[in-house]
C-alpha cells in the first residue's frame, strides 16, 4: 500500500523535527541549563549593579564629608588662632595707642614661639606663618594699624562684608573672594581685638589662602580620576583642582545676585558661566549631604558627592568620572558574563557526550534495522552490548534483539515451508505435464501400436 493512500501526510516535516535526536537534545539540555542561568545571572547583575553603585556612592559621600570636616578643622584652628590674636596684649597695646614692642610685666605672648621683646609684626608673622596666611589688625575705624605684611598697613577695610560683624563681637569667616595680594584667591576669618572682658576696639583678621582649603579637600581619599571642588552658598565653585572649573556656577544664579556678585569687586571675573546643573544646584542648597551619579561638571558624566562644611558658607564637592565610577559596576558584569560562558561551554561539552551516549544504541537499533530490512543479519555483538544497560535505550535494544531473533527464526520457517511447497509444486507441476502427454492422440495411437507389437511377439 502506497503512503498516500494510507492517509499519511508526504509533507515535508519542520527543520526542528527534520533534526537529529543528539542535536534536540543538546539544544534542550542548553536552553533547560542556560535559560534560568541566564535570568539568575541578569537579575544578580543588577543586584549587583544596585549594591556596587550604593557602596560607590558611599565611598564618594565619604570622601565629600571628610573633606569638609578637614576644611571644617582649618577653619576653627584659625579661628582659634586669629582669637588669640585679638586678645593678645601685644596688639591691644598696640590698639590702645601704646607702645608696639614685646610684652612687660604680667603680659605673656599669644604663642609660646614668641621671643621676649617680639614686636607685634613679629607676634602676627610667628602666630600664622607666612607661607598661605596674612594676619593684619585693624581699629574701628577700618584702618589696618598692624599687618604681617607691611604693605597693608593704613589700608582701609571697613566696607568688607565681615568687618562690621566681626567690630560687633563676632567671628566671621568670608566667601572665597579675591585676596590682598592680586591674583590670589583667600578666606577671611575675622573676630573682634579687645582686651579680655572689655569693649571691642578693633578687627583682627587672618587671611588664609584658598588653595589651603582646596589641598585639606584633596586630603580626602579621592578615587582614580576624582577631583576636589569647593562650592559657596550662591553656588559658585570658588575652589577646584581644575582650575577651569573655578568660577563656574552650578545652575543659573539669579541674574540680581550675580549682577551684585560682580560689583562688589571681589571676584576676578566678568561672568559666571553656568554648567547647567540646576536640579543639583537646588539638592546642594537644600541639603547637607548627598551624591548623584549623573551629573556634568568636568565630563558629560560625573558622580558628585557633596558636604556641607558645618557653620561655613561652603560646601565640598568630589567629582568622580562616571566611567570610573562605574569601572567596579563593568567589572562586575564582566565577571557574570565569563561565568555564563564557562557554565555554557560545560553544558555544551556534557550535552555532547551525552547525546553520544544517547545516540549510540539509537544507531545499533537502526542499523539492525536497516539489515533486517535488506534481509540481512544485524550485528548481534553490539545489539547484546546496548541490551546491557538498565534504562529505556537497554530495554529497547533487548526487545529489538528478541524481535530480531523471532524475525530469523521465522525466515528460517518460511524458507523451509517455500522449500517444501516447491517440492509439492513440482511433483504436481510434473504429473500434469505427464497425464498431458499421456492424454494425446498421437500418444494412444503410440500406445496402441506398442500392445499390438507386444502381442504379434508373444504369438
């Protein structure tokens, strides 16, 4: 009987089911092992991911707020310092209109260093150094009466947004704004000069460099490609270790408050080009702390710390290259991904040998087969091997060598039955053949001359 008309379909089957059953199961076993592995290694990536990103944005905070706690240190050490200055009996004598040399009697120097007989000049020079500070001691008035640099000495200082707080008993610490000496940018830190439980009767001020306050920023432990930035109240970037960045707004100051900003004369520049950070402007004058990991400031991605430095018109910032930052973040994936691969590549491997193994009996049956179907006799050795093991593929290969030995057994019957019908069939074939002749007129005629010949004899 044809297929077709048997009813089945002589439609080609699909690619997949037109593939071997060694190639199905080495896709099954990949897409069964790498499929979940997969899913679990996308989803522990971007734990990962969330957690590395947390930890970074930590270290950064952390850096951000050592920084400012350093900054926080150097201020009140000079505030302390310049304290001690306003009270010193050296600069109230001097104050007083007395005599301007060292210390007599019960009076003592402010510092220890201070050799008998040391001059105010000497007392300011000895009390701050002279490498980044600047000491100078002003009256009411606002005229400089005693500096550590002689240069400012009867310069007026009474319109210095610091002075008239600091004349009312207060210690006040100045913006990053443009220094005495041109070109330099400074903090002043300005109390008030009396002597001790007295009214005021002067201004005494440290001037301290900026780039002492950014250097005690850059002391924090700043990662690969991180940079120091420090920020006043308008957000202005008045310190940084790129200097490009340095009077930079982070969002856009209201036009008044720049317009006043530049009038006063104390920043060295005509404009404050915004970077256009505003949301993060706004987070930095709201708050204390916080980071951002997509900021631009120095690259068109950053990841930005920030802390406000307590009691002081500033804020420190540590800006970090988003591509460093994330460096950890790639690692990690990176590491995933290998992983995946190898697990993938073993998969692979035991998959293969596992299909062998599976399609070793698979291919004896259908040899067997295939030599039963030529009326051939199927390798018994390797059928008996494959009927040795104890799963489905053993049962199959014992079932096939039984049907394979009932097949030749009745072959063997059958040949001999065709044997003995083809006896049958000549001894029949040849008594027909015999009565056909026997039953001819030419043979009785023959037969009857034969008898009358036998009988003529006997006679």
């Amino acid at each position: 009987m044809k297929i077709a008309e048997a009813g089945i379909s002589t439609a080609k089957p699909r690619r997949w089911l037109r593939a071997t059953v060694g190639t199905k199961q080495v896709a099954t076993l990949l897409i069964v092992a790498l499929v979940p592995l997969g899913v679990v290694a996308f989803v522990s990536v971007e734990a990962g991911s969330d957690a590395v990103e947390a930890a970074e944005l930590r270290s950064v905070e952390g850096a951000a707020t050592f920084g400012a706690g350093r900054i926080s240190q150097i201020l009140e050490a000079t505030s302390t310092t310049v304290g001690r200055i306003g009270v010193n009996p050296i600069v109230v004598a001097a104050l007083s209109g007395g005599p301007s040399g060292g210390p007599s009697g019960d009076e003592t120097c402010a510092n220890d260093r201070c050799p008998p007989g040391a001059s105010a000049e000497q007392m300011l020079t000895i009390e701050v150094g002279t490498t980044n500070y600047t000491t100078f001691v002003s009256d009411l008035s606002g005229v400089v009466k005693l500096a550590s640099d002689a240069s400012l000495v009867g310069t007026q200082i009474k319109d210095e947004d610091w002075f008239a707080p600091a004349a009312s008993g207060q210690t006040m610490v100045s913006d990053v704004v443009e220094g005495t000496q041109t070109g330099t940018l400074s903090v002043f830190v300005a109390t008030p000069a009396r002597p001790p439980n007295q009214a005021t009767i002067g201004v005494a001020v440290v001037e301290l460099r900026a780039d002492v306050l950014v250097s005690a920023l850059a002391e924090a432990p700043l990662g690969e490609g991180a940079q120091a930035v420090l920020v006043n109240r308008y957000g202005l970037i008045t310190g940084s270790s790129d200097s490009r960045l340095r009077f930079h707004s982070l969002g856009n100051i209201p036009a008044k408050t720049a317009k006043s900003l530049l009038d006063s004369g104390k920043y060295p520049v005509e404009s404050f080009p915004s970077l256009g950070q505003d949301a993060f402007a706004k987070r930095v004058a709201k708050h204390d702390r916080g980071a951002d990991i997509d900021v631009s400031l120095s690259s068109s991605g950053d990841a930005v710390a920030f802390a406000r430095v307590v009691d002081q018109p500033f804020t420190a910032l540590v800006v970090q290259p988003r591509s460093i930052f994330l460096a950890p973040i790639d690692r990690l994936a990176r590491s995933n991904v290998n992983i995946l691969i190898v697990v993938a590549a073993l998969v692979l491997v035991t998959a293969l040998l596992a299909a062998r193994l599976l399609i070793r009996p698979i291919r004896a049956v259908t040899k067997a087969a295939a030599a039963i179907r030529r009326n051939e006799l199927p390798d018994e050795a390797e059928l008996t091997h494959f009927a040795k093991r104890s799963d489905e593929l053993g049962e199959l290969a014992v079932m096939f060598e039984m049907m394979s030995e009932e097949v030749r057994d009745r072959q063997a019957r059958l040949e001999a039955q065709v044997a003995a019908l083809k006896v049958v069939v000549d001894a029949d074939r040849r008594s027909r053949e015999v009565a056909n002749i026997t039953e001819t007129d030419f043979f009785r005629d023959l037969e009857a001359r034969a008898t009358a010949m036998r009988q003529r004899m006997q006679l």
